[in-house]
C-alpha cells in the first residue's frame, strides 16, 4: 500500500464528517473571487455577495429550506425518505393564508397548522411503519394527493391580502431576521434530541439496522412515527416562515423544496442508508444549498444550471460517503 493510500485513508473519515463546511469554505472562496465587485459602502472585501444587505438576505432565504432539511435529517437518519415535504408545505402555506384573510387571529393560525403538520407527518409515518410499504412509495403518493389537496382547498388561485402580522417573522433583530433565529432555535432543539435523549439514541439505531433495534426492544413503528411527525412539524414551521416571505398563499408552493432539503442533509454528511449524520451538519449544507443559488445568481448564471449542479453535488457527496467503505 502506498504512502499517498495511506494519508487518504487517514483523512477521509474527517472529510466524510465535515464534507459540508469543507464544500462552504470551497464556495466562499470561490464566491470572493469569482462574484461581481462593488465599491459600495459596507460592501466586504468589495464583493457584491459579501455585502450587509446580501449577507441578510442569505439569512432569510436560509430559513426555510433549513428547517426542512433538519425535519429531513430525523426522517433519513431512520433510514426513510420523505417526497412530500414540499407538498405539505404548498398545503400548509394555503392553510396560513386563508385563515389569516378569513380574519383568525395569527397564534391560533399559526398554532393549528403546527398541530396540523404533526398529524400528517405522523399519519406517514403510521402508514409506513404498520404497512411496511417502503417509505419512497408512501411519501411519493402524499406528495401527489397532498398537492392534488392544496389545488382543491384553493380552487386553484392564489390567495392574498393576509394581514402584516404574519411578517413580523421577516423583522430583524441584531441584525438576523426573526425567521433566521428560529432556525437557529430549531437547529439546536433537534441537536440535542439526536444527541441527549433515548428517542434519539433509538432514531439512529433503527437507521443502523432496523431488525437489530427490534430485537433489542426499540419500538421501531413508534419512532419512526415519531420522526415523520417531527419531520411534518417543521415541514409546518417552514410553511409558516414561507408565508411570511411571501405574504400569500399558493397551492404550487414548496415545488422541489423536498429536494433541496434532501441535498443539504446528505452535503451535511447525513447518510441515504440512515444510521449516520446529524442536525449541526445539515445547518451547514443547507447554509451551503442557499449560499450556492445566491451566488449563481449573483453571477448570472442560469436557473437550471443551478439545478445540474445541484444533481452533481449530491452525486459527490453521496460518493464520499460510500467511499470509505471501498478503499
């Protein structure tokens, strides 16, 4: 074996670990050279993608697709997968609008379409568990008929003229918008879930090897019911946070957001197969799935180029963390 097999074996495990921050660091080097220069006062660096206003705007385009991906963490760590997310979300984002324009009060709203999330998260996880249909299957028809619902729900139109209550969540504060520090505050939440409690000791043993956990007592139906309702949770927290960006609601809300949430936790080292990854590392792919569209944008580039290099980087993250287990 050769001294350069060597060294490789002894730094792929850390690449594997931190291959999302490797994969930002790379990107904000790249974004410092490569991006539009400007001579704008609090520009930093003289780069258009460092600027303050930029820089928040980041923030708040991060906030919704983060949290879906930490709901999409606890889902994949089980060894699942979930094609609805964003569906729910297109429904739960029509749920927020109109009631908000019916004239309900923004908590009750707010509160009904958490507990909303939940059960329909929790209602996928029941089917898959009881049915033992593979979760791709479930998830691929909730993402049809959740859709199907929105339109139904909205006859098909969009729905304006919420009250302004609903962005206080894109008001900033010290300098983050409010919907940034829910992110924050649902990172850490679903950090500690994974790392200090029996629920999450028992998410990545199923994950691990399903059978194994059953046998050694793991009430495998019930956790994975339990991750698909965290998961439908935040799915609704995003929807809320969604709506408040948008100040409408749209049935063909949330179109491919599942797959920028699946992106961001396996570039944050979270495995397909499930049993490895966690939520720290999914807030660091999904800051770089956001910071990688803000600067294609930035530098003109088009739309579905974007979304080609999206498939690649979730090619090569996926390839990183098969690759150990080959050399």
């Amino acid at each position: 074996m050769s001294a350069g097999t060597t060294t490789f074996q002894k730094w792929l495990p850390i690449i594997q670990k931190y291959q999302g921050l490797v994969g930002l660091i790379i990107l904000l080097v790249v974004a410092l050279w490569k991006s539009p220069h400007t001579g704008q006062p609090g520009a930093i660096f003289h780069s258009t993608f460092y600027t303050l206003p930029n820089l928040s705007n980041i923030m708040s385009q991060l906030a919704v697709p983060g949290i879906l991906a930490i709901g999409a963490t606890f889902v994949i760590l089980t060894g699942g997968i979930d094609l609805s997310a964003g569906s729910l979300l297109g429904l739960l984002n029509c749920v927020v609008a109109t009631w908000l324009v019916k004239g309900t009060s923004t908590p009750v709203t707010i509160a009904y379409v958490l507990v909303l999330g939940t059960f329909i998260g929790g209602v996928l996880g029941a089917v898959i568990g009881y049915t033992k249909l593979q979760p791709f299957v479930v998830t691929l028809a909730g993402m049809v008929s959740l859709r199907g619902i929105a339109y139904i729900y909205t006859n098909n139109a969009n729905i304006s003229g919420l009250n302004d209550q609903i962005t206080v969540f894109e008001s900033p504060w010290l300098g983050i918008p409010i919907a940034g520090w829910i992110l924050f505050v649902t990172t850490l939440l679903g950090a500690l879930v994974l790392a200090k409690t029996v629920f999450g000791r028992r998410v990545y043993a199923i994950g691990g090897n399903t059978e194994a956990a059953r046998y050694a007592g793991v009430p495998v139906n019930r956790v994975r019911i339990g991750a698909f309702a965290i998961n439908g949770f935040c799915i609704a927290v995003a929807a809320v946070l969604f709506t408040a960006r948008n100040s409408n609601g749209q049935p063909s809300a949330g179109m491919g957001y599942e797959l920028d949430a699946i992106t961001a936790a396996v570039v944050g080292g979270t495995a397909l197969v499930g049993g490895y990854g966690n939520v720290l590392g999914t807030f660091v792919g999904a800051l770089f799935i956001v910071c990688l569209n803000v600067f294609l944008i930035l530098d003109s580039v088009s739309y579905y180029v974007g979304q080609g290099w999206k498939g690649v980087i979730i090619l090569l993250a996926v390839y990183l963390q098969n690759l150990g287990r080959r050399v």
